[in-house]
C-alpha cells in the first residue's frame, strides 16, 4: 500500500492521465470523464484545478515546455554573458537550443517518450486551440534565439535565417520522435546513455553545416516564410 506521502496529488494524477489519454487518443476523442476515470478522481476535481478541458490541455503542455525554455533561455544567457564582447560560436548556439528537448525526449522520469507521442498527436489533429496554446509558449524563446543566430550569422538574410531555424525545429522532432534511432540503437547494441552522445554532437555539426550553407542568390529573392509547424 502506498503510504501517503507518497501519493500523487490529485492535480498531478490528472495531467499524467490527461497527457496518456491525449498522446494515444487527441484531444477530441479524449472526454473529461475518461480522464477522470484514469486519473481515479471526479469530475468537479478538474473543473477546480483547471476550469475547462482547454485550460488541461494547456496545462499538460506547460509542465514539459516551460522546464525545456527555461534551460533553453539560461544556456543562451550564459553564452551571451561569456561571449558579451564576442561572437557566439554557432555550434553552442545550436547546442543550447536542442540539447534541453532532446535530454526531455529521452528522460523517462518526466515522461519524455509520452510527450513526444502528445506532439506528435498536436501536429496531426487540426486543433485550432491545442496549436494556438503551443506557439504562444514558444515565442520568448524563438525571438530571443533569433536574434541570437543573427548577430551570430550576420550574412544570413533575415528570411534565409527563418528558414533554416524551422528546418532545424522539423530536424529536432524527427529526432525526438525516436523511431528509426531506436532501431539503430538496437542493431548496435549501443546503451540509452550512449545514443544521446552518439546523438547530441552529431546534431550539433549537421546543424551547423545548414546554417554556413551558401545562400542560393535566387532565394533572397522571395520573403515567403515557411508554414509554421511544431514548436519545439
């Protein structure tokens, strides 16, 4: 029997159900009584914490993104402190940016593989509010690092820059998706510990080689920004 202290409360028994629940279902074949059904509590218990099924669902995001942009906002703010009289090299840059969602991906404590299924969910249902709440958390941490790789890449125009930041973005979900990783991991025997080094520094030059690449002149051309897809 679990003692009571160690129990979860019941806030937290509602965003682990909710987060399962929307990860293996969406959102809008989730009902609140599934959720409260998983999470062995009543539905007035929801209504007290969160108010309505779009606040849960903007609070199970919350949980796992704010962590990640925080880190994410302190790396940065520790290279630009270092670096106040220099140019940041490119590669910490990068590495500041994807290295908290991809330690949040594999860490099974804060339930990275279940977040990264939710996102997946966020990406294939058209959920108006569910990508609305989900660019809102991203646009502090997206501003600030875009100025960041400008001062770092100057020659970049400011489209070319948008660009290469979202392939970056749509390269990082492919990543924390894990699928075809797992398989290499398997075939090499290689440990958890070691696909995210194996992982990490390769990212990091891959990046890197995209962000340097010549820019193409006829491209400078259109100021079409690309969709705007998952944030991570």
């Amino acid at each position: 029997m679990v003692r009571p202290a160690m129990k979860r409360s019941t806030k937290q028994a509602i965003l682990d159900a909710a987060e399962e629940l929307f990860a293996d279902y969406g959102f809008a074949a989730t009902s609140l009584r599934a959720i409260t059904a998983a999470a062995q509590v009543n539905l007035a218990a929801v209504n007290y914490h969160f108010g309505s099924k779009e606040a849960l669902i903007d609070a199970v995001f919350a949980r796992r993104v704010e962590p990640m942009n925080r880190a994410r906002l302190e790396a940065l703010h520790e290279l630009q402190t270092a670096f106040v009289d220099a140019i940041v090299p490119l590669d910490r840059l990068i590495a500041a940016f994807v290295e908290p969602a991809l330690a949040l991906s594999h860490d099974r404590t804060l339930g990275g593989q279940r977040f990264v299924r939710l996102l997946g969910r966020s990406l294939t249902e058209p959920a108006g509010a569910v990508h609305d709440s989900l660019r809102g958390r991203y646009v502090e941490v997206s501003e600030q690092f875009k100025s960041a790789f400008a001062r770092t890449l100057p020659e970049l125009p400011a489209v070319e820059l948008y660009w290469r930041m979202h392939f970056m973005v749509g390269l990082l979900a492919y990543l924390m998706a894990g699928v075809d990783i797992m398989r290499l991991i398997a075939s090499s025997r290689m440990s958890a510990h070691s696909e995210y080094d194996a992982v990490l520094p390769r990212l990091v030059s891959f990046i890197e080689a995209g962000m340097r690449a010549p820019v193409n002149a006829d491209d400078t051309v259109s100021d079409l920004h690309p969709v705007s897809g998952a944030q991570l």
